[in-house]
C-alpha cells in the first residue's frame, strides 16, 4: 500500500530567490505538486486504515445471536486481540451488531442508539434472521430484513454463527473499511427519508424525534 | 393435597373435576365466579400460599378461555392447579391484585395477548409487550399470524422454506429403506 500512495512533501528547503514571506500556495511544494483528490484519497486512506482498528462494540445484545458475543468477548476467542473491545454506551461505541432476532419493540431502541453513535459507524448483522426472518420468519413481533431499516455493512450467516464465524466477519468488516466501501452511515444520512418511510411502516406508535441526535 | 380439595368441597364449593397428573400435582377445575373465594380460601386456610404461575389457554372449539392458576405449597412443593373456565366473548375475568401483587403482571400479558379483560387490574390497558399493536390479540387462535406477517411486515424476496415434517419424513423413509 506504501508503494500507491503519492509522496507527501514534508517541509521543503526555501528556493534560491524567493521571499521569505511568500504566501504558501505553490510555493510550498518542490517539484510536482501533487493534485488535490490523490491527496485526499490518501489522506482517506490513512484514516480508514486507523478506523478499521479501532472497532469498539456496542454491548448490547437484541436476540439469542448475542450469546456468541461472550464467548468472543473473553478469554477463549478474545476478540481484543484484534482491536475490538465493547463499549457500554452508544456514544462511546462505533459497531453496533443486531445480534439474532430483532423484536418490532426492540427496533425502536435500536434506531435510537444507532442514531446517537458517533459517525463512522457500521451495522453487523449478525444471524439468519436479520437477512430474512429465520427460524422467526413467521412471528408477528419481529423484523425481517433489517437493511430496509438501518444501513448494514456485514452480514454474518448462520443460526447462529459460532464465534469464529463472527471473527471472520469482524476481519472481513476491517477489510471493507480499509478499502472504504463501508459507508453505511452516509448511506443512512443521504436516504434518511428513505428508512424512516421503512422503520415507520412497522413502528406504529412512532414518538422518536426526528433524528435522535 | 387432597384433604385440602375435601375441604373445598365442604366449604360448599364446586368443584367439578379432579385431575392428579403426577403424586405432586392436581388439578381441579371450578366455576369461574367462585374463583376469587376459591382462592381467598386456598391463600388464607391452606398452605397453597404462593402463585407461581397464572395462564390462559384458549379453547376456541368451546368458545371459552381457560384461565389456570397455579398454586405451590412452599413447605412440600406440591403443586395445585386451579382452572376456570370464561366466556369467550364477554372474556372477563377476577382480578388478584390484592391476593398476589405479583398477578397484576399476568394480568397485564394476558390483557394484551388473548385480550382479556380484568377490572380494576392496575396498569391494565398500558402498552406492555406489544407496542403500537393494532391488530387483534396475537395469542388468540383465530389470530393468523402467518396473514398478518404477510401483510404488515416486508420480506426479502426469495426465501425458501421446506416442510420439517415431509423433509424429516422423507429423509427417515430413505434411510429405512437403505437400513431394509
């Protein structure tokens, strides 16, 4: 990755003749001046590979999927390893996973947590119930395709996937961040109307605000 | 156990039948407007003193709810379950809120999920499980579940679902013949 990025010019020494002074435009680089997307790509670049190590997990689980979570958390599988750990509060958190089934009720709250994240944020969701219902494709309390309500980045197939499983996604999550298609959350910000057409056609008893800031 | 259904009996209360399901466990069924002194009596005469659970069942074919209280000697963990039967329509019941503070959650639950009705139950009426629900009591038979999911709740495309019963079926029936 060294290799593609463009050199960026440190300080360069003052040309023969100039002034001391001058306005620090073109002046400032020596040779070719780099253009400006290849320097924010690679600015962007740098920034996504920090983002894709510094994961820190929403500890909070909606369905039976959130049992996995533990053995992962602790000392077996030990996901710290990897630079994830769990956070106890949706401000401190960047990874929410919708761990399993999740209840109409239990929607309400998520959308409100997620909301308060900090951006970039991303959605792992976790089960075969998240991507069409599951076991539980038939029950009147739960969703059952959660990208129609919030912006899923990784989906994690199973029912329910054993901790390594939740690994390899946590691995495959880090690679899309470094390559920057993990961009759920403008997703969510550009087509807001989009999901809150969604998440209120299930949710009846609507009283969020209009974004839980 | 059974002295104590005696005694019911000679209280001048109905008991129209007796079931012993296991050495520890009886049911007995009672007239739904005796319930409260049924169980006043059981509470405060006999060691049936906690209420570990309290359900309804709904017998659609009778067009009646069942409502099962079941009662547990703490000393000897024996077990009483006391039934009654309620309209299906009227679906109306006792409430137990000053016997058992702990009833007014079943209370709540059934209120929400078969739509019984309890006066005088506190917090009834309040959303509990369901929020925002719109539709009939869910746990109530003549509920479709599978319609209203249909309906009201978006699916992805595509999905496939397979019969446990024929696949299992199907997949034993090859196996005996490869066994055969």
């Amino acid at each position: 990755m060294r290799d593609e990025l463009p050199v960026l010019h440190g300080v360069p020494p003052i040309p023969e003749g100039s002034q001391p002074h001058a306005r620090c435009q073109d002046e400032c680089f020596l040779g070719e001046k780099p253009e400006p997307l290849k320097y924010r790509e690679a600015i962007q670049r740098i920034k996504n590979w920090f983002r894709a190590n510094s994961l820190h997990v929403l500890a909070y689980g909606t369905g039976c999927g959130s049992i996995e979570l533990r053995p992962l958390g602790t000392a077996r599988f030990d996901m710290e390893r990897f630079g994830i750990s769990t956070r106890p509060t949706p401000r401190h958190a960047n990874v929410l996973i919708i761990s399993g089934y999740l209840s109409i009720k239990t929607l309400k709250r998520v959308i409100r947590s997620y909301e308060q994240m900090p951006s970039p944020k991303w959605v792992v969701g976790l089960g075969s119930c998240t991507i069409n219902g599951g076991m539980y494709w038939d029950s009147y309390a739960t969703m059952k395709q959660l990208d129609l309500y919030l912006p899923v980045d990784m989906y994690i197939s199973g029912c329910m996937p054993r901790p390594e499983a939740l690994i390899e996604g946590f691995a495959a999550l880090m690679d899309k961040i470094k390559k920057g298609e993990a961009n759920g959350y403008l997703d969510y910000l550009e087509r807001l109307d989009w999901y809150r057409e969604n998440q209120k056609k299930i949710i009846h008893d609507w009283d969020l605000p209009d974004y839980s800031w | 156990m059974k002295t104590h259904i005696e005694t019911l009996k000679r209280h001048q209360f109905e008991v129209l039948w007796t079931h012993q399901q296991r050495a520890n466990l009886i049911q007995i069924g009672i007239k739904a407007e005796q319930t409260l002194p049924v169980l006043t009596y059981l509470k405060t005469h006999t060691p049936f003193v906690q209420l570990t659970h309290y359900s309804a069942v709904d017998w659609i074919e009778d067009n009646e709810f069942q409502l099962t209280y079941t009662l547990t000697n703490p000393q000897t963990y024996e077990i009483l379950m006391v039934c009654a039967r309620i309209d299906r329509e009227a679906a109306t019941a006792d409430s137990l809120h000053k016997l058992w503070p702990q009833a007014v959650t079943y209370e709540h639950e059934m209120g929400e999920m078969f739509g019984l009705k309890f006066p005088g139950s506190p917090r009834v009426g309040e959303p509990f499980n369901l929020e925002g629900w719109r539709d009939m009591p869910p746990m109530r038979r003549d509920f479709d579940t599978v319609k209203f999911v249909r309906d009201s709740i978006p699916e992805r495309p595509g999905r496939q679902a397979i019969n446990t019963r024929d696949y299992i079926g199907a997949e034993a029936g090859e196996k005996r013949l490869l066994h055969d």
